[in-house]
C-alpha cells in the first residue's frame, strides 16, 4: 500500500477515535444539567471558522517550522498536527460548538488537502512513529473519557443525594 495513504489513514484513525469518545461522552451525558449546559452558548458558525482558521494558522506556522523534507514523516509532524486537532476540539468547545462537527471536518480535510497533497510515494519520507508515542495519542483521550464519565456518575449522585 502506499506509504502515505497509511499515514492519512492513520491521522484519520486517531481523528475517528477522538470523535467518537467526543460523540460517546455526550450520549453517555444522561443528567439534563449536562447536556444542557452547552445549549448555554448557541453555536456561532462564523464564529466557529474564524476560529477553526485561527488553529490552521498555528498549524501553518508550526509545520514551517519543520523542514520541507520532514513534512510527511509522520514522525516529525504527529506532535504539531495532535496539537493542531485539540485546537480545533477545545475551541470549538469553548463557543459552545459541538465537536466534532461537519463544518469542523470539512475544514479539516482542507487542511489535509493543502499538507499532506504533495506527500508522494517518490519522497517516500514515512516511517511510523515510535510506537509509545502513537499509544499515547490514543491513550489520552480514552483516559479523558473514563474521567468525564466518573465526573458525571458522581455528580449526578451528588445531585440525588442532594435533590
Ligand atoms: C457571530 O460571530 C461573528 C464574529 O465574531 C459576529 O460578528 C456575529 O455578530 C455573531 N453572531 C451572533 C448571532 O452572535
Ligand atoms: C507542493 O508542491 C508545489 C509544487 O512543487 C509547491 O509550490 C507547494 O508549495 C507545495 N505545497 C506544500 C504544502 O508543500
Ligand atoms: C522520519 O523521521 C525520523 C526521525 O527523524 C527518521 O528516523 C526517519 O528516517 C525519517 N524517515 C524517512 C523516510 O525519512
């Protein structure tokens, strides 16, 4: 298979089980004070561009950062573009936008199409990336998860005992 075809697989792996954990979370979200919390705030979509372009700006100037020989080894750009998918997670978040969304995914895939388009198989700069590094990307948010969850089980018995 080409080698850069299983990078983006992989980006879209790690993307996918963030999503889901983010779509588990709030279908898990049984107590009515969670899930109308974020209703709190209406979902601005300009707003939410402006910011998701916000995170593509940072993403731009840290991959410039990277050789332009390095910018598809997977190994050299995992850190930014981790950094570059919790951007667009808590911003999106923080206007009260759910996430992921298809507004979100599209620009996304934008993002993709603009870095990842020139990765040829010529170039060939793909090796995976150690191992402990890739477990931790997925290990994170699973462990967020459990947290969230335990956090919402205990507040909704608090909020028992309380009522
Ligand atoms: C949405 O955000 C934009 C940009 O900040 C702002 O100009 C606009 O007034 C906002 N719309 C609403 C309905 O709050
Ligand atoms: C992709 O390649 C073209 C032509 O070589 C170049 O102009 C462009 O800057 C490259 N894009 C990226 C993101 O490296
Ligand atoms: C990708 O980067 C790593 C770390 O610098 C390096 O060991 C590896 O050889 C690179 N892969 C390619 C194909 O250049």
């Amino acid at each position: 298979m080409d080698p850069n075809l299983l990078t983006l697989i992989k980006l879209c792996l790690i993307f996918a089980v963030n999503a889901l954990m983010a779509r588990g979370l709030s279908d898990s979200d049984a107590d009515p004070s969670f899930t109308q919390r974020p209703r709190l705030l209406h979902c601005n979509h300009s707003l939410l561009l402006l910011e998701m372009e916000r995170c593509g700006e940072q993403f731009t100037a840290d991959m410039n950062h990277i050789h332009p020989e390095d910018r598809c080894n997977l190994t050299h750009f995992i850190r930014e573009y981790h950094v570059f998918s919790l951007c667009t997670e808590i911003n999106a978040g923080r206007i009260g936008c759910f996430w992921p969304n298809p507004q979100v995914e599209r620009f996304i895939i934008r993002v993709h199409r603009h870095f990842f388009s020139n990765c040829t198989l010529e170039r060939l700069a793909f090796t995976d990336p150690p191992d402990d590094t890739l477990i931790l990307l997925i290990l994170i948010p699973v462990f967020l998860t459990l947290a969230m969850v335990a956090l919402v089980v205990w507040c909704s018995k608090r909020s028992d005992i309380l009522a």
